[in-house]
C-alpha cells in the first residue's frame, strides 16, 4: 500500500522542474486537468487522495481550488470503486490483516446491518484509519447499490479533501512570507493552527468510527 506515497514523492521531486509550465495554462484547463489527471491518479492508487486536494489548493486561486479538489474527488472515488470491484475478497483479506486496526476495522464495517451502513462507509472515509485505496477495496465488496456507496463515500471524504485545499493555499501564503522576510512567528502559527486543526479531525473521526461500529 506504498504506491500514493511513493507517487506524492516522485510528484515532490519532479514537478519543482516544470512547474513554471503551469503558469501559461488558463485556470480552467489546469482545473480539468487536475480534475481527470490527478482524480484518476488518486483512483488508481498512484497518489494520496489528501495530496490531490493540497496540489489543487496550491495551484489554483481559492474559489477553483476547491471546485477542482471536490470535483476530482469525486472522479477518484469512482475510478476506485470500479478499481475495487476487480479484486476478490481473499484477496483484501490478505491486505487488511497486515495490520490490526484494518482488520478490526473492516470487520465491524461488514458486521455493520441494516440502515447504518450507509453512515458507516461514510465514517470510514472521514477516519483515518484507512487509506484511500484500501477503503476503495473494503467498499466495493459492500451489500450496497454502488451509487449509494459513492454517494456515502463521497460525503465521508469531503471534510478532509476540502482540509487538503486549504492546507495547499496556505502553502502559497507561506511562500510569500518567506519571500517577503514577514516575522517568523506568522508562518509557525499558522502551522500550528493547521496542525490542530488536523488532530480534532482525526480525534472527532476516531470517537464517531469507535463508537457508532460497535452498536
């Protein structure tokens, strides 16, 4: 499950080369762009689905950057659900007891009945306690209408892809305050603020996903 971060280091080496490329392509085409290219990048496993949202955010002025990051959100979860529905269940089998909170995890997922599972996918998605690709896998073999899966899954994600979009915007402000020789103390704070921020997602997500799967 290394290929999104080994991908987000090949983008972290290479793209400071061609980035100045970027700057000639109209917002709208690089939205598309970011949107098809990066959204299937994100459904094929190739990339985090968190990094697609902070590339939108630094690349893109605030308002596309969002539209680009939820519109390409959207497309990755699609590729990755249609990706999932090739692998059998053995197979994911295998991958989530390599490690035991995957294991535990799916199985209160698929122990799971009636009306709730809809609300779990979507507490699936928002916890960490998968990664995009993997949560792709365990949700595609769910006794759920696909639409109803993307629909859920989609919800769950959107809190932390609209996170990423603003992490990467915020990238842009630090760069300018670097460039600008702004006090020390304006860049450190706002990495704290972000920081937090990030921990009280991840916490709330924990709680919801503990206490709801066990009912």
């Amino acid at each position: 499950m290394g290929g999104p971060l080994i991908g987000m280091t090949l983008v972290g080496f290479v793209a400071p080369t061609y980035l100045h490329y970027v700057k000639n392509i109209s917002i709208p085409l690089l939205s598309l762009w970011l949107v098809l290219l990066g959204g299937s990048a994100a459904g094929l496993a190739l990339l985090p689905s968190f990094f697609l949202g902070a590339v939108c955010g630094y690349l893109l002025p605030e308002g596309w950057s969002y539209l680009a990051s939820v519109a390409g959100l959207a497309w990755a979860t699609v590729v990755g659900l249609y990706l999932g529905g090739f692998f059998s269940t053995n197979f994911l089998e295998v991958l989530l007891q390599q490690k035991k909170i995957w294991w535990t995890t799916y199985q209160r997922l698929v122990n799971t009945a009636g009306s709730f599972l809809p609300s779990a996918v979507a507490l699936l998605r928002l916890s960490p306690h998968m990664p995009f690709a993997l949560t792709n896998l365990v949700c595609a073999r769910l006794p759920m209408t696909s639409a109803k899966i993307w629909l859920f899954s989609y919800v769950g994600l959107l809190p932390r892809t609209i996170l990423a979009a603003y992490v990467g915007g915020r990238l842009q402000d630090w760069r300018v305050l670097l460039e600008r020789e702004r006090p020390l103390w304006e860049l450190l704070f706002s990495l704290v603020l972000l920081v937090i921020l990030t921990y009280f997602i991840r916490r709330t997500a924990r709680r919801f996903g503990h206490g709801n799967t066990s009912r």
